[in-house]
C-alpha cells in the first residue's frame, strides 16, 4: 500500500495524473493531498482542515506525509499522530 501511495504521488509529479483526479482511498488522496500541500484539491471536503485530515491517516501513512512535506516533521504533527 505505501508503494502505491508513492507511485501515486510520483505520477502528480511528473504531470501524469492531476492531483485533483487521483483514483484512491478518502485517506490515500488526504495523504498525497497533505504530502503535496494540496488537500483542497484531492479532498475538498479537508480544505483547511489539515488537522482533522491528519487524524484520519494510519501511523505509515503519516511516514510518507512525512518525508515528502517537511512542514510535517514539526513537534506539532509528532503530538497529533495516532498512536498505533
């Protein structure tokens, strides 16, 4: 699963899929979404909610958040993960 979530976000990268269209889980797209500062566009629905969609995210899926948005790496969003 963590493979396909990256290969998901490679394929936004290279302009192959449009972030706004992604196939995918409620928390596949609100984990690229937060990964590519672009919640609004893969979930609506979280637009500036960033909190309440990072709840929603399983402990790996927060990793990949992580290691490619390091506004994430910050104390806060350590505090906020679910424990698994």
């Amino acid at each position: 699963m963590k493979e396909k979530i990256i290969e998901k976000i490679g394929q936004v990268v290279r302009g192959e899929i449009d972030v706004e269209e992604l196939p995918g889980s409620t928390t596949e797209r609100i984990t690229i979404g937060l990964a590519l500062n672009a919640l609004g566009k893969t979930n609506p629905s979280f637009e500036g909610d960033e909190e309440g969609a990072w709840w929603r995210l399983e402990p790996y899926q927060c990793d990949i958040v992580r290691a490619f948005n390091p506004a994430y790496r910050a104390r806060k969003w350590a505090k906020l993960a679910r424990l698994a």
